[in-house]
C-alpha cells in the first residue's frame, strides 16, 4: 500500500484540473456568454471579469493538470468557486431544491483543491 502513495491525490489533481480546463475552453470559444452571466449578476467591468476568469481556469486547470506550482494555483481556483457558489449556486438552490446538488458540487471541488493544497501535488506532478 506504501508503494501507492500519492496516486490519489494525483487523480484527484487531474480531475479537478478537468473541471476547470474544459469549462474555460468552452468560455473561450464564447466569451460573449459568460460576459452576458456577468452582466446578469451585476458584476463590475463584465467584459473584462469574463476574461481574467477564462483565462484563470484555462491556465490554473492546465497548471494543475500537470502538477506544476499546485501550491499557488489552487488559490485562484478556489476563489472562482467560491464566488460562483456564492452568486449562482446558492441563489439558485434557494429557488429550486435541486440546485443544492450544484452548491454541494462547488464545495466537493473547493475541498479537492483544498486537499491538494495542504496534501501536495501527489505523484506524476511537474513540481512538488
């Protein structure tokens, strides 16, 4: 069991690297959408919030995808969620019972990078 430690945390590194990666690359190819949910919700400067949080999880996801630097890009990451917890998430799981499956989604990812944080990298990482 020994000779397996660190490979969770790995997985876990990637996984949660995925979940930010892929939904960045899907705001790059339309960074109108997410300016628009900015916009929505009130946010300062949405054309401008809408590109620091696409590039945020397309460079963070990667960076943590491989495990380089992981003790400094799951902070970024973190608050991301925390800000789409708080002004998604919860508010729409105050209107529908359904969406606290969102909210505890969010926090499932927040303690993720958590872990990552405090536990390192794990195995197949770039820095450790």
């Amino acid at each position: 069991m020994e000779n397996n430690k660190g490979y969770g945390l790995a997985i876990l590194r990637i996984v949660a690297g995925l979940l930010f990666l892929l939904p960045g690359i899907m705001k790059l190819m339309d960074p109108a959408g997410i300016t628009g949910m900015l916009t929505g919700l009130g946010f300062p400067a949405p054309s401008f919030l809408a590109w620091i949080l696409l590039l945020s999880e397309i460079i963070f996801g990667a960076s943590l995808i491989v495990g380089w630097k992981t003790k400094y890009t799951t902070w970024p990451l973190v608050i991301v969620l925390l800000v789409a917890t708080l002004t998604v998430a919860l508010p729409g799981a105050l209107e529908n019972p359904i969406g606290w499956i969102n909210v505890l989604f969010h926090l499932v990812g927040m303690g993720a990078l958590i872990s990552i944080l405090l536990d390192g990298p794990g195995a197949w990482a770039v820095s450790k």
